[in-house]
C-alpha cells in the first residue's frame, strides 16, 4: 500500500515536474536517499556506525567508471560487477571487525574510508588521480538514450522504490526482528540464539551494495568522477542524513537525504555566515529533536492532536 | 643513509610530538565521558590563530600569548559542553558524535569568518639557527616542542595522581555511577574534561603554528591523525597517546624517505585499521576494556 | 497509520521544499543577456573562486556601463560550487534550465570544469573555463573555451630560466591535488626537450604541516633545483624548509602562488624564488611597449578601487572570460550556436592573462607571452629578462 503510495507520489512528480534543474535536483535527493537507506539499515537497525559509507559509494563508482570508459565495457555488464566487487570488499572490511562490541566498526571504517580515498586519487593509471575520470558513457536501452532529465529521474526513483521495498521487507521478516533485538540489547539477542555477528555482517555488506549501487547511478549521471565526491567529509553527510532524518526509519532517510541535498542551496543566502548557520542547524536538531526529523514532526503532530481532544473546546461551553 | 635516517627521525619526532598532544585531547575527554570529540581538530586550529592573532598581531609576550591562547580555546571546550552536549534530551552516543560534528563545521565557519580564508604564519618561539647533529638539521622549534609535550604530559600525571580533582576525574573515568555515589560531582568533572581537552588541542595548536601555515580549515586531518595516533596508543591512556603520536610521526616521515611520499597519508590510517584488527584496545591499552 | 502518515508528510514536504524554495526569482523588466557564472567562492579553492566571481561582476558593470552590448544589458547570475562536482553539475543544471543563460563562465577548478564538460556539450552551451588542467581543451570540444594558463605554458617558462642557468639535474616536488597532478605530469612530459633530469620527484599533502622528510630525500639526489608545484599554503611551508635545512640550490614555484599572500607567508625564505606568472604580478615594471600594460593597469587599478582588497593573479581568468564573451556576443542575439562560433573567431584579444586567439583548433588561444618569470628580491616581484 505504501509503496503504491509512493510510486504514486514519484509518477506524478516525474510527470508535472518539468523543470530540467528540479528533476536534477530530485535524482540528487534519489540517489542521497538510496546511500541513506544502507547507512539507516545499519545504524537504526544494526546499531553500528559507518564513518567511511562513502568509500562504498565511490567503489560502486569507479568500478563502473573504470570498466566503462577505460575498457569499454556495456555500463549493464559493468553493474553486477560493480555491486559484487562492493560486496567482496565489505564483506573483507566487515570479518574481522564485527568481533568487536562497540563502535569500533565506526573507527575501522572511518580508516578504511580514507584509504579507500587515497587509493582513489594514487592510483591514477586508472581512476585518472584528482583531475578525475572522463568519459563514462550514459546508460542507454537499445537505441533509448536515459542520459538525464525525466528518464534518469525515474530509473533513480525506481531504484529507490526497489531498495524501499527491500528494506521494508527485511525489517518485517525474522531478520528484522533479530536486528532489533541486537539493537536494544546484543546480549539478550544472543542469549536468545540470535547469531549477532553473523548478522551484523550481512546488514552492513547489504548497506555497502546499496551504497554500491548509489554510485553507479551517480557515474552514469554524472559521467564524469573524482575522488573528492567520495571522501571523508561526504561518509559524514551520509551519515547526518541518517540521524536527521531519524535513525531506524525508512521514510527518515528520504527526509534526511532530501534536507541535506536542498539546505546547502537555500543556505547560499547567508554567504560566508553558510557554515555558521548550517553546523548550528544541525546542533539545535540534534539538541531538539534527537530522535530525528520524522518522528519529531511525528510527536509533534500528535501532542497537538491530542491536545486538541482533550482540552475541551472554549466556544462550547 | 645514516644523516637521512636521522633527518626523517627529527621529522617525524616533531610532527609526532604534535599529533600526541592531540591525541591526548581525545584521550582525557574519553576516558572521563566516553566521547570521541570531532571538533579537537578545530580547538587545534583555534589554539594557531589565537597564538598568531595575540603574539603578531597584538606583540603580546610569547608566554602571555600561549597562555591566554590556551585558556580562550579551554573556554571555548567549557561553552560547548555547557551550551550544546549537556542540553540533549536523550545523549545516545551517535547524537553526541553528530553534535560534535555539528560543532567542527560551527567552529571553522567563525573562524573563516574572523581570520578570513586565507593562511597566516607565525615565527619560530625563539630565534636560534638551526642545530646540525651528523650532517642533518634539527629546528629549535622542535625542541621547544618536545619540551612542552614532555611538560604537559608530566603535569597531567601529577594532576591525576596528587591533586583530589584529578583524582576525581580518575575515579569517574573507572566507574562514573560509583564515583557520583561516593559525592563525586560527576557533571563537573565531564566540564572539566571538556575544558582540560579542549585546551590541550589549543596547545597542539600553539606548537604547531610556527612551523606550518594555519588557515581556518586545517583542523580536521590534523584532528583525524590524532584519533588515529590516540588509538594506536590505547585510547584512554596518557602514555599512550603519546607513544601512539609519536609512533605515527616517525612511521610516517620513515614511509616517505624510505618508500613514497604518496603513502604518507595512509600510513594513519593504516595502522589505525591494523591496531583494531590486531589489538582493538591499543598498544598500551588495558586488554578487553569496555568502550563507549 | 503512522508509517502511512510519515509517508505522507515526508512526501508533502519535500514537494514543498523543491517548489518553494527554488521559485524563479524575477528578472529585469527589459530582456538582458543573462551570463551564468560558477566559481569556487567558498571552500579549500576560495582563494581562485572568490576574485573571479568579484571580476566577472565588474567586467559586467563596465560593459553595462558603455551601454550594453547592441541594447541589451548583461546581466551575471553567479552561483558557488564550494570546489564540489556534484554541486557544480547543480548548479550548472540550474543556469541552464532555470535561469536560461547564454553563456557560462567558469568554474574554478579542473575536476569542476570537467564534470560540467558534459552537460554543457550536451545542452549546448558555450563555456569559458577558468581553469587550468589541459585535459579541458585537449581534445577540442566545440563548446567548451578556457581563459587560465594551460601549465604546458608554465611549465615551458620555468624550464627555460632552467636551461639558461645551466642545469641539468632537477628535483621536483608536487601537491597531491588535481593542480599538483597536472603540473607533475607536464614537468615530467617536458623535462628530455629541455635535456633535463628529474633525479626525484615527491608530492606532498596539501594540508602537510612540515614537508622535511620529502625534502631530505630530494637533497640525497643532488639536484642543482628544486621545482615545487602547489597553491598556497603548502609552498610557503616548502620554501621555509629548504631554508631550515639549509639547502644551496635554485628553488622554482608554479604560478600557483602567484600572489602577494605567498611573500608575506614564506617571510626572508622567499627571496631568491624564481617562479612563472601572469603579468599582473608586474605591472608597473612592464615596459611601455608592452600590449598589455593599459589592460592591465586599468584592471588593477578598478579592481582595488572596487573591492578595497589587493588583486590576485586569479580574478583575471574570468575577467578576460567576460571580455571574450563581450568580442563574440554582437549579432548573435543571444543564439548560442552564433556565440560558439564568434568564440572560435576572437582574434588578438589583449586581456589581464595574455593575448587571446582563439580558432578552431585552439580553445584556450594563450601563447607563451602569456607568462613572464620573476625573482622575489627584497620582498618583491622582480621582472627577469626574457
């Protein structure tokens, strides 16, 4: 039912909307949503951090980049290899690491992320350093060419209703509820017969190949990478968006990547005070609303509600 | 080989003895409140400017200028707690980390707005030639580094161990509920590890400025390098940051005169990957400690 | 419900967030040329982004001044892309759609200019890069110009200061930025036509806070010079080291720290520096002969007037860009197809950079008189002798 809601909401966008900079602009927040669901998925329902999710998200890019422009690959070939080398290399970062308790993921993936960077920019035979990668082909079906505008919007929409379902389905199932048993507490999970690590493992591969996938949308865009659009400060937006839009909430993650695409341009106003205004808004969110954008217009809402049913009307009485 | 063996040690020493002392930022903030503190990059930046703005621009005394660098930097530290991480309703240590994220990016934008985007220099603490020592040289500034580091370190020794404060602060770095129990007021005690953190970045960032450029956005890989350097060492002990800074300083100027100066970055992060994949708790960290 | 609900208000939200917030603002009630801009103004590149923007707005203000070109005002719509691609492909996207420019100048920097290439190509519209990395004009693409230096050019002014000296053995020291990058790969392409050898070549980070170690293995190869290549602040801390260690040899910069900010920064250890840049750093020591000299005085002299702040070497680049622009835009009436091929036709354009001649084959249309060497004596640029 939600998902019809929201393809609803997506189609009718896509078609109404005919601005070529609006439609831009929401394939940005599709593939931002996209990254935002992975993290959400591990840091709601996992209760782990990521402070190198970028890393996954260049991987997916220069993986395609790399076979698409250098060795002339069909972008479609290049896809499943992309998503399945994100999937190795997560699966080798994630093994020896989910034997700790604790943060420490975030602390090893945050090191992972920025050699992830470094070898982004070093090795550049092939990913062509700093000055970037050029050449990246658009996607094509046939002789139909999905290169931007109204075509690309809703291959990224379609992908993020794909990865909606997905996580809505995981949540829901047997793994879900074992998720959020680790959550709330690892010990009890694990007392109850929950194989935590194992688990643990998997969201955080799932959220990489989401992440994976992120960045193959964001290169065929784009066609054009460099390694600053997957650094470390972009692993930090990634994971702002999670917790402002509310951490363990799949619709937060639209709202966060969704706030955090569109603030910095309405920002602009402030000029050099921008970083000002943006580090306090996201401190008083964080100080006001620590469960998130979502659940605290949520709360909100129903504070008033309920207000307004139990304080009895004036003019009434 | 023998004179570049030793150039890139006195290298490594001075860069390494920078990245302890912020790395013992990290570690005196974390082993009372369990925090990791995005923004000691900034309080680092902060110290720099402070010391260029007060010594060149107002010729204070060098002394009076490092002190009162320091102290404006520990104010700073005291206002963050107080105004940004003791309001939050519900402190779940992702909220603290993104409030402290939030802070990095409030910080280097007042900074941009009051030192402009540009770099400023400061001069070296003392005016004396270089030293020649086997053919390579060895700033003074490095000396006066070492020195102060040494200083600092000693001093926090003899605050924790002598001082009833100190103690304090030890007794909720073990158990913080036990220590509130006995009278010990443990929310003072998270202010004052705040501010003792805060300054120490901004002594980091006294030593640093007459060395290098500091402009407004220098504070993060300076920051990320100290965590790096406060984990390698055990994050939550003294002694350690220091090795853990040290260590990383002369590993990273041996990786760049012995193999390539395109490693140099990753050579932190490397090790940061390894010292949690081979000894989570860092090389002079209490085995299996509980963290966060 | 409450899934339900969130849905709902999350989807109202953004819909309104997208509508709202980025209404078209009016324009002017007559039909000007509108001129999109797109620089570096704040981030890491502000130090380039920051004075194109304020030149752009004055190029604009004097040809407006002079009446517009055939009766139409321009008029510069200039967005920030804080040295981002993704937000320069944004923004992009915006001047094009939403503001409805003819023409594009900028960005900054060689990974933002590139990552626009495509767009531009695609939507057609003309642009005048203000960087540098030569991969933009190299191959030609039809709508895309650039008014920087290629450092090709600067690359070739060093090495032939080199070669008079009689040097044969260099030691070359980069930043690890896309600047850096180029600059290695053109003095490492460069260095056998001028029968030189790089005996060690070494990068550094920009942010390095002391960059001894790479250095010290420079001074093992024995160079006769040291070539460095980085924006400030790095450089300086270079030029600081080699002084602390006392090394005797010839040191080059690129024109990356072609700005008074580099002396003040470096202090005593500057003197002595040989570095490429474009005249301006010069002006007044220019001969009367020289083409530029009316240019460049009249530039320097608005731009300080205006802005109160001294003039960079940068500001220029998108300073000619509006000039150019200016040469190609009569008779076109706003066609972009007319402008690209007005562009390709400016011939003899004497601008801050250098003289511009553009064709077919040459987007970037800067010969070598477009750098000049200096020496820093006594805390000043020092015009050498050709």
């Amino acid at each position: 039912m939600k998902q019809i809601l929201f393809a609803v909401a997506v189609l009718t966008m896509g078609l109404t909307i005919s601005q070529s900079y609006h439609l831009q602009l929401l394939t940005f927040i599709g593939i931002h949503t996209i990254l935002a669901l992975g993290l959400n998925m591990l840091m709601g329902y996992a209760g782990q951090i990521s402070l190198g999710h970028a890393a996954f998200y260049g991987l997916g890019a220069y993986a395609t980049g790399i076979l698409t422009a250098h060795w002339g690959w069909s972008p479609w070939a290049a896809l499943p290899v992309a998503l399945a080398g994100t999937f190795v290399v997560a699966f080798l970062v994630a093994l020896p690491m989910l034997k700790l308790s604790g943060y420490y993921l975030g602390m090893g993936t945050l090191g992972f992320g920025m050699i992830a960077f470094i070898v982004f920019r070093e090795w550049s035979s092939l990913t062509g350093g700093d000055s970037g990668l050029v050449g990246i082909p658009s996607l094509t079906v046939g002789t139909f060419s999905v290169s931007s505008g109204k075509p690309y919007f809703f291959l990224v929409w379609g992908c993020v209703l794909l990865a909606f379902i997905a996580c809505e389905r995981l949540v829901d199932s047997r793994v879900g509820r074992a998720l959020r048993a680790i959550h709330d507490s690892e010990k009890a999970a694990a007392a109850m017969g929950i194989d935590t690590s194992r688990l643990k493992i998997w969201v955080f591969v799932f959220s990489a190949v989401l992440a994976g996938l992120a960045g193959f949308l964001y290169a065929h865009l784009v066609t054009f990478i460099s390694p600053n659009s997957f650094g470390f400060l972009v692993s930090i937006r990634i994971v702002t968006m999670v917790v402002i839009g509310g951490m363990a909430s799949i619709w937060g993650s639209l709202l966060g990547a969704a706030v955090l695409t569109i603030l910095p341009d309405w920002l602009h106003v402030f000029t050099d005070y921008e970083m000002v205004v943006y580090g306090l808004i996201l401190m008083a969110i964080m100080i006001f609303v620590p469960q998130g954008l979502t659940r605290g217009i949520l709360d909100t809402y129903e504070r008033s509600r309920r207000k307004a049913f139990t304080t009895p009307d004036p003019s009434q009485s | 080989m023998v004179q570049e063996i030793l150039q890139y040690l006195f290298s490594g020493v001075t860069n390494g003895a920078i990245y302890a002392v912020i790395a013992l930022g990290f570690t005196m903030l974390f082993s009372t409140t369990s925090l990791i503190n995005f923004a000691q990059g900034e309080f680092v930046m902060l110290g720099a400017m402070g010391l260029i703005t007060l010594w060149k621009g107002f010729q204070l005394p060098l002394g009076v200028a490092f002190l009162l660098s320091t102290l404006g930097v520990a104010g700073v530290g005291l206002l963050m707690e107080r105004l940004a991480i003791r309001t939050v309703r519900k402190p779940h240590p992702i909220v603290l980390v993104i409030i402290t994220i939030g802070a990095s990016i409030l910080l280097k934008g007042i900074a941009m707005i009051a030192w402009g985007k540009d770099a400023h220099s400061a001069p070296a603490f003392s005016r004396h030639p270089p030293l020649e020592v086997a053919g390579a040289t060895l700033l003074f500034q490095s000396l006066w580094i070492i020195l102060i580091v040494v200083a600092v370190v000693l001093a926090l020794q003899a605050f924790y161990r002598k001082s009833l404060t100190g103690k304090a602060m030890q007794a909720c770095a073990i158990n913080r509920k036990a220590a509130s129990l006995i009278g010990i007021p443990s929310e003072k005690m998270t202010l004052l590890a705040f501010a003792l953190s805060a300054g120490m970045g901004g002594i980091g960032g006294v030593l640093v400025a007459p060395i290098t450029m500091s402009s407004y956005d220098m504070g993060m890989l300076l920051g990320l390098k100290g965590f790096c350097a406060a984990m390698l060492g055990g994050l939550g002990n003294s002694w350690g940051a220091v090795l853990g800074g040290m260590l990383l300083g002369i590993l990273e100027a041996m990786g760049v005169g012995l193999f390539s100066s395109s490693l140099k970055d990753a050579i932190a992060f490397l090790l940061l990957l390894g010292i949690l994949y081979v000894r989570p708790s860092g090389i002079l960290g209490e085995k299996a400690i509980h963290r966060f | 419900m409450r899934q339900r609900g969130t849905c709902w208000i999350v989807s109202l939200a953004i819909c309104a967030a997208v509508v709202l917030g980025l209404a078209p603002c009016n324009g002017w009630a007559k039909e000007p040329y509108k001129i999109g801009g797109v620089f570096s103004i704040t981030g890491a590149s502000s130090f380039l982004g920051d004075p194109e923007k304020k030149s752009m707005e004055m190029a604009i203000e004097e040809i407006n001044g002079r009446g517009g070109i055939d009766g139409h005002m321009l008029e510069a719509v200039i967005y920030d892309d804080e040295g981002d691609p993704t937000k320069a492909v944004l923004n992009a996207t915006k001047l094009i759609s939403k503001d409805d420019v003819i023409a594009i100048v900028g960005p900054s920097l060689t990974p933002t200019t590139l990552a626009i290439v495509p767009l531009v190509e695609k939507e057609k519209i003309p642009l005048i890069s203000c960087a540098a990395g030569i991969k933009i004009t190299e191959p030609v693409k039809p709508f895309v110009f650039k008014t920087a230096q290629s450092d090709v050019l600067a690359v070739n002014a060093i090495y032939r200061h080199v070669q008079k000296q009689n040097i044969k053995k260099i030691g070359i020291i980069t930043v690890e930025n896309a600047f850096g990058e180029s600059g290695k790969e053109q003095l490492t392409a460069q260095a056998g036509k001028f029968g030189l050898n790089i005996a060690q070549a070494e990068t550094f980070g920009a942010k390095d806070t002391d960059m001894t170690a790479q250095l010290t293995k420079i001074r093992s190869a024995e160079p006769e010079a040291v070539v460095c290549w980085g924006t400030n602040p790095g450089p300086a801390v270079i030029s600081k080291n080699i002084q602390q260690m006392n090394m005797k040899m010839h040191l080059y910069q690129s024109h990356g720290v072609a700005s008074p900010k580099f002396i003040e920064l470096a202090g005593d250890a500057a003197e002595g520096t040989y570095l490429p840049t474009g005249k301006i750093l010069v002006t007044r020591q220019l001969p009367e002969s020289d083409p530029q000299k009316a240019v460049l005085q009249h530039y320097v002299q608005e731009f300080e007037k205006i802005y109160k702040v001294p003039v960079s070497g940068f500001g220029g680049y998108a300073y000619d860009a509006v000039q150019i622009l200016a040469r190609a835009l009569p008779g076109t009436e706003g066609n972009r197809d007319k402008i690209r091929d007005g562009l390709e036709k400016v011939k003899g354009l004497v601008g801050v950079t250098g003289t511009f001649n553009f064709s077919p084959t040459d987007h970037n249309g800067l010969g070598e008189d477009a750098f000049v060497m200096v020496q820093i004596r006594s805390g000043d640029w020092k015009l050498l002798e050709k």
